[in-house]
C-alpha cells in the first residue's frame, strides 16, 4: 500500500483554475472578442471559455512521492503553485491523467516547441504533397490507371 499524505499544502484548492486564469490572462487575438490559450501539449488554440487547467505534477503524483512532497511542501501555494499549472485542451488533460515523464516535460516547456513541432509536420506534409502533384509521379499513375481502365 502507498502511503498518501494530505496535508494543505498537497490538496487541490478549490479555486486553482480561477487563480491560474486571472494571473495568465491568455492570447489576445485581433478582431476576435475572445481570448485564447495555447495547449502547451498538442498545440491547439483552446478558448478561455473551453480552457482546463491542469496541474503539470498531479495532485495524486505529488502526494504519494516523497520527492515531489517535499518539493511543492517548500512552495507557496503547495501543489497549485501556479509554476504547476497549466492551460490545455481537455482532450490533453483527460489523456495526461497522472502519468509524468514526458507529459511533464511538454507542460513546462510545450508552449515554445508544440507550435514549432505542428508548422514543421504542416511543411512537411505540404512540401510531400507538392512534389507527389508537380512531379511527374501522380500525373503517370493517372495515366497508368486509365490505360489499366481503357484495356479492359
């Protein structure tokens, strides 16, 4: 059996989400009335309205580690530090759970690399396609499936 220690400091607060909001206030974006946050794991732009706070060390994780207890105990705020908080997309924090490792690495530090890592992949994937059309390689399939089609 673990041992689990619940003292305030290692406890979700109940305003934690309101805390982390009001200190980031989010993207403003031109012309658009709302605010956006960026989710610091897959990249996405999420709404202020659709936002979900997570904490980057969970709760859970927090109070059952000795090392991790010992840490967020020395903070202010404990556990819901707002260096343990995060915006993300839902889909992200229903995923992450309580796992760490890289989830933890991408909470800290995904705002700078996600939006990186997607227009790379968008490059990518466009300059592939862009080759597959200018070239002469889908111009002599198209031409391959209808002799294939014309001799049957």
């Amino acid at each position: 059996m673990t041992y689990v220690e619940r003292t305030k400091e290692l406890k979700r607060s109940h305003n934690y989400r309101e805390l982390y909001l009001e200190a980031n206030p989010g993207i403003k974006v031109p012309g658009i009335s709302w605010l956006f946050y960026l989710c610091p794991y897959c990249g996405r732009m999420v709404r202020k309205s659709k936002v979900s706070v997570d904490h980057i060390h969970s709760v859970r994780k927090v109070q059952t580690c000795r090392e991790l207890r010992a840490k967020f105990k020395a903070l202010p705020g404990g556990v819901n530090n707002l260096d343990n908080l995060v915006a993300c997309c839902l889909r992200c924090n229903q995923r992450k759970g309580r796992k760490g490792g890289l989830w933890v690495f991408r909470g800290k530090y995904g705002v700078y690399f996600a939006p990186v890592i997607r227009f790379f992949v968008f490059v990518v994937l466009f300059g592939a396609l862009w080759w597959l059309w200018s070239g002469e390689y889908l111009s002599n399939a198209v031409n391959l499936i209808m002799e294939v089609i014309n001799n049957e």
